[in-house]
C-alpha cells in the first residue's frame, strides 16, 4: 500500500516570486478541480493541465494530490481563522442573532469563492484521509465558538456545547452544500433559514439550562 503523505504544504517552500506564483497556480488549479470532480478523481496530471504546466512541475513542491489538498484546505484554514476573529464572546452576548448572521454569512462568503469549499466543510468524499483534513477544518471553527460561547454564556456546560456545536456542524456543512451560486434569491433564503435554525437551537439550549 502506498504511503500517504501527512504534509500539509509544499515539500519545499518557494522562496522566489516565480516560484511563489507556481504554487499559487497550483493550488488555485487543485481548488477548482476539486470542486468540479471532487478528491477521488483528482490527479496530478489533472492539476497540472488546468495548471498549464508540465505534472513534473508540481512535484518540484508537492510529493503528490494529497499534499496538495492539504494545502489547500490550510488555506481555508486560515480564512476560517480570519473569521473567528470577528466572533467573540461580546458580540455573541450583545446579539447572538447578528453573532450567528456573521457567522453564517462568514462562512457563506467562502463557499461563493471557492467552490472547493464545500466538499471540503462538508467532509462528503467518502475518503478516509480527505475526510479527516475536513473534519479538521470543522474542528478549527467550532472550538474557537466552544471558547466563546463558554465565555458567553457561562451556564452552557461543556457537554450542552459540544452537542450543540456537533449539531450546527452537521446542519451547517448539509445546507451549505446545497447553495448555488448561480441562483442568488434561493440562495439567501437558505442561509437566512440556516440563521433561523442555529439561532432557534441556540435560544432552546440557553432556555433549558434556566
């Protein structure tokens, strides 16, 4: 059986611009592809055509398609962060309605520019090492709102939040899976019904712990 890379980025960091900008191309190719065909039919060589660079090119930085996915879910990962900076346990006090509607519309913004994203958040491949980078991913988002939700409302305990957050992830990756791009009215009324969902779950969890 062939060995899976457990990298996650280049083999070799690109220290020149020219370099730099191959990977870019590399990882904008291999995020696009994967949205269309998904992780099975992912190739190298598929990357490299949408690329439009010689396979050998890739392997100058990537040992293969796994290191490559990899990489590209890290830089979800780090929109994923960028978005948690702007939920905090003041804001979701204050209002957890407008909390949840950023969260929602945050994530929803990934998802309009990548369409990787969703195959991706929503752990859908059937394939053991793609799944646990997603579910990864998943678990960089609801244990930052597990810390701000147990800051915010100290009366949840770990346990309420954990099924919660287990609850909103399954909910959150199924219906952002079904939004398209292409139909902006269905679009936004399935994420206000997905606001409408975590937030009516959300107000049910505070009201039975009194």
């Amino acid at each position: 059986m062939a060995k899976t890379s457990k990298r996650a980025g280049p083999r070799k960091a690109p220290t020149q611009a020219r370099s730099q900008a191959r990977v870019a191309n590399i990882l904008k190719a291999a995020s696009s592809l994967l949205g269309e065909v998904g992780y099975a039919d992912l190739s190298t060589n598929l990357i490299a055509e949408r690329a439009r660079i010689p396979v050998g090119s890739i392997y100058q930085f990537f040992e293969g398609k796994d290191d490559i996915v990899a990489a590209v879910v890290e830089q979800f990962r780090a929109r994923i962060l960028a978005l948690a900076g702007d939920l905090d346990a003041s804001s979701a006090r204050k209002d957890r309605r407008a909390f949840i509607a950023r969260l929602v519309d945050g994530i929803a913004g990934i998802q309009a520019e990548a369409s990787a994203f969703v195959c991706v958040f929503s752990a859908n491949q059937a394939h053991g090492r793609f799944d646990e980078l997603a579910r990864e991913l998943r678990r960089t988002l609801t244990g930052h709102l597990d810390q701000t939700f147990a800051t915010a409302y100290p009366r949840l305990g770990r346990d309420e939040r954990g099924r919660m957050l287990a609850a909103w992830s399954d909910i959150t990756g199924a219906m952002i899976a079904n939004l398209d791009r292409g139909k902006p009215a269905e679009r936004a009324k399935l994420l206000e019904e997905l606001k409408t969902v975590l937030s009516a779950h959300l107000d049910a969890r505070l009201a039975g712990v009194g």
